[in-house]
C-alpha cells in the first residue's frame, strides 16, 4: 500500500532529522532576537559561513586529515595489541589470573592522565599521540575478544572434537567465528574512543589536527571556528561508526541477533 | 574406503559412576552390549536412565568408570572419524552455508579436489537440492537435522550414534526424518545405534530394541523386531511389540507417563 510505504520512508529518513532541524530553527531564532551572545554561541548561519569557508580553503580538511591519521595508527596498533592478547589471555585461565591486578590498575586509568606521561616519555611529536590513542583502543578490544572467546558455545566445541578437528581448525573455523560479533562490538568501542582520545591529546599539546584547532580558537576567542570543529568531530565520529556497521553487517551475515538498525 | 564388514561394536561390562557435589550418582551399571556391524539398534528408556550417556561413552567424549568398549580390534578412548553422532539440537555453526557445514565433517585425509563431489553427494542423499548455499537460520528444524546427518556420514563413519535427533521436531516431521534415515540406513548400511524416548520410533526403525531401566541405568530387555521393513505402525504386530515394551517399563513401577506415548 502507498500509505503504508510513505509512512515508513518518513518513519526511516524524516523522523530521525525533525528534532535537530527544530534544535537549529530554535537556536537560529533566539540568536537573531539577541537572546544568546554571539561571542559565546553563535547563530547557526555564522557556523555555517564559517565552515563553507574553512571547507573551500581547505584549513578544515587539514586539520581533519591529520586528527583522522593518528586514529587510523593508532587505531590499528591498539586493536591489533587488543586482539593478540586477548586471544592469549582467553586460552589460558593461568595467564589472566596472573594479569588481573596489572590489568586491574591499569584500565581504570583516563586516557588523558596518559597524555602528559606519554609526552615526558616520548616527545611531543606524533608517538605519544598515536600511543595515547592505541592505550584507548587496546581496552575494549581486549575485553570484548577474551568475552567473545569464552562465550563459545560447548555444543560446538564438541562438534569439532567428534569430527577430530584440529586445534587451529577449531580456532579458525568455530571460536574465532562465534567471537566475531563480540570483537566487532569491541572495535566499535575502540574507535569511538580512540576518536575522543585523538582529541584530547590533540587539545593538551598539537600543532596541527580538530583538537588543536579547537584550543588555538578558544585562544583568539572564535566561537564559530571552536564550533565548526565541535561539530566536525560530531559528524565524522557518526560517519566512522556508520561506516563499521555496515562491515559488520556485510562480514555476519549469519548472526541473526543483528536487525537492520543501521 | 574401509570396509565396515567386520567392526563390530562390543560394549563390555561397562559401568558410569558421576561425581557430584552431592555425591557419586551411577549413571550406568555393568552394561554389555554387542552391536554387529549393519545393525540398527534403538534404545529406549525414561530420561535420566543414562541412554544418553552411554551414546556419550561409545562416542568417546567421556570415560567408562569400568569395563571398556571395542570397535573392532581397537578399545575407545576418545572420539575419533570412525564413529559419527548426531544430537537433538542440530548442533549447525550458523556462519557456515549448508555445503560448509556438511564440508565441516571430512576428515582431514581426505584429498582436496574430491570435497565438492562428496559434499554435492551427501546434500542430494539427505535431499537438500537447492539449499546448498542458505545458511542454519534460514532452514526449518527438519533441514537443519538434515544437514547435520550428512556432515556426520560425509566422513564415512563406520558407526553412527544418533541421541533423540527427532526430540525436537513436530510429530509430522518426525515421521518423515525416521522414514529419511530408514532409507540412508538401506542404502549406505551403516551401523546405527538410535537412542530415543519414543517407542514408535525404536520399533520402527530398530533391529533390536534395548529397554533401559533407570537409576541406575541397566538392561531391562532386548526385543529382537522381526517385521519386514517398511513397517507398517498400525498393524496388528507393530501394536503387539508396542505393548510388549510399554508392560516393560509398567511393570516396573506405578510411573505412568514418564515416556512419551
């Protein structure tokens, strides 16, 4: 039925822009009625000359290019850490009761208490950014391999066994495969940090890249640019994720507990 | 290809003791049991009697507390691709196509160019056309079954071990899956050993039925079935060995329904 189709086209694709638009029009028409400051929050339309003109200069793009860099390294480097040792720490109850007080006090940690530890040690330069971004990385993706691995189900394990399957064929063919929604869960996790954490490293010491950009218009009191990159990190934070769902939903086609909410 | 000719099956004095928190349960007591190669053997028993387990110990994938078990000339300890055991949840990895699933159960020995014909083979014996390349949610109960029958024939087991792999399906569906294993069983003349709680279902496709007694497990009686196959459920002999099972498990107690009828 048409109705029916229309109904779910505006459910699907209207419904989620309503509330922002209505935020926008609201926040546009109290800054033209002089109710919010301009120094302090801007109008919608002086943010949006702002980023056309950052966009067409290309300034945004740089800095943009270089905050997403780092999270790609670093990205990278802490999940890869993350997945090697969970698959070690999940096949041996020994190792992990030997690593449950390091891991204890080490997690908790904020990832922006590493930033000046990190720049003492390393230098101000790209490694202890990349660093701080893999330690943010590292913990979700450790966690969520060692749970996806435990949660194997028996049943299957006994399977394999009564086939006479070997060792890395019942890693490859049915442990590492049932972990498969848990580590993806892990990596979605890990990239929303590691995104904040590029951040927050770039606010505290950087040249270049959205954090800094940020810090340096707090200094010259640019509202509008502070605003623009605020809202950069936003979007491409979303895009990102968007993006690992669609992965996901390509790579497990299999799980069912995955509905189409993308 | 081995000849199965000359495996036979010998389950020797065996007894299963568990322990528990609570203490040691005897699971099995001295059980001895000759399956000849070919041969169809159903298990009855009430759940709990410990059918299950004994399936569980000719498979290898637990130890006899005492007595042992042969096949053949070699003594079982652990499981191993001359035995195949299908179980009542079909036990499917569900980001395996069928094909996949099936390709699972061959041994590793097995060259690589042969796996398609022998997959495409055991898909058309469980009469799966057409499904090889949906996944395990995308196929009803009885299919799913059905695949996991062939990924246990597809490494040419000499013995197949089949624990309530109908339990879970509707009573339609069930009839048709032991017609389905009836006819694998003629044609590929496997041992089977069908461990169940229906007494239909043992006499229908048994060669023997074995009566279990429960707590601890043992042999009540074996009932040799001597009807021609395909069996007829509603005649007069199919009825009379239904009775002679039921009084077994009558007359040992006044507990009416603990199997189903």
């Amino acid at each position: 039925m048409v109705t029916n189709k229309t109904l779910k086209i505006v459910d699907r694709f209207l419904l989620p822009v309503v509330i922002p638009a209505v935020l926008l029009m609201l926040w546009e028409f109290l800054a033209l009625k002089g109710v919010l400051r301009s120094t302090i929050l801007p109008a919608p339309s002086i943010i949006g000359a702002t980023l056309y003109d950052m966009v067409v200069t290309g300034e945004l793009w740089g800095h943009l290019r270089t905050s997403l860099w780092r999270v790609i390294q670093g990205f990278t480097l802490g999940s890869s850490f993350g997945l090697i040792a969970g698959l070690l720490i999940s096949m041996s109850l020994r190792l992990e009761r030997s690593l449950l007080l390091v891991t204890g006090i080490l997690r908790p940690i904020p990832i922006i208490a590493w930033v000046p530890v990190l720049i003492l040690w390393m230098g101000i330069d790209e490694a202890s950014k990349v660093t701080v971004i893999s330690i943010g990385t590292f913990w979700p993706v450790l966690l969520n391999v060692i749970q996806g691995i435990r949660s194997t189900d028996r049943k299957h394990l006994e399977v394999a066994r009564i086939l006479g399957k070997s060792r890395s064929t019942i890693l490859f063919h049915v442990v590492l495969p049932s972990a498969l929604p848990s580590i993806f869960t892990g990596l979605r996790v890990g990239i929303g940090i590691a995104w904040m954490s590029v951040i927050g490293a770039e606010l505290i010491a950087a040249s270049q890249g959205l954090g800094f950009l940020i810090a340096y218009a707090r200094e010259l009191s640019q509202a509008d640019v502070m605003l623009v990159g605020v809202a950069c990190i936003g979007v491409t934070g979303l895009l990102i994720d968007i993006l690992l769902r669609c992965i996901e939903k390509r790579l497990l086609r299999w799980n069912v507990n995955l509905s189409g909410n993308v | 290809m081995t000849t199965t000719l000359d495996h036979v099956l010998r389950v020797q004095n065996v007894t299963k003791r568990f322990e528990l928190d609570s203490g040691s349960v005897v699971a099995l007591d001295n059980i001895s049991l000759d399956v000849q190669p070919g041969e169809f053997v159903s298990i009855v028993g009430a759940s709990g009697c410990g059918k299950s387990t004994l399936l569980r110990l000719i498979m290898g994938l637990e130890s006899c507390t005492a007595g042992n078990i042969e096949l053949g000339e070699i003594n079982i300890s652990k499981p191993s691709v001359d035995r195949g055991m299908v179980f009542q949840e079909s036990r499917l990895l569900p980001w395996k196509t069928v094909t996949e699933n099936i390709a699972f159960g061959i041994p590793k020995s097995h060259h690589k160019k042969e796996h398609n014909a022998i997959v495409q083979q055991h898909v058309e014996l469980v009469g799966l056309q057409g499904f090889e390349q949906a996944l395990p949610h995308q196929l009803s109960g009885g299919m799913q079954q059905r695949v996991s029958i062939a990924r246990a024939l597809v490494g040419r087991p000499d013995v197949l071990l089949l624990d309530e792999p109908f339990g879970a399906l509707d009573a339609l569906t069930r009839i048709q899956m032991q017609q389905e294993v009836l006819r694998i069983w003629q044609r590929e003349r496997k041992t089977m050993i069908l461990v169940t709680h229906d007494i239909d279902e043992a006499i229908y496709l048994g060669d023997r039925v074995i009566v279990m007694s429960e707590r601890p497990g043992t042999i009540r009686n074996v009932i040799q079935i001597t009807l021609a196959r395909p069996r007829d459920r509603s005649s007069s002999e199919f009825m009379s060995y239904r009775r002679e099972i039921f009084q077994e498990f009558f007359g040992e107690q006044k507990k009416t329904f603990v199997f189903e009828i």
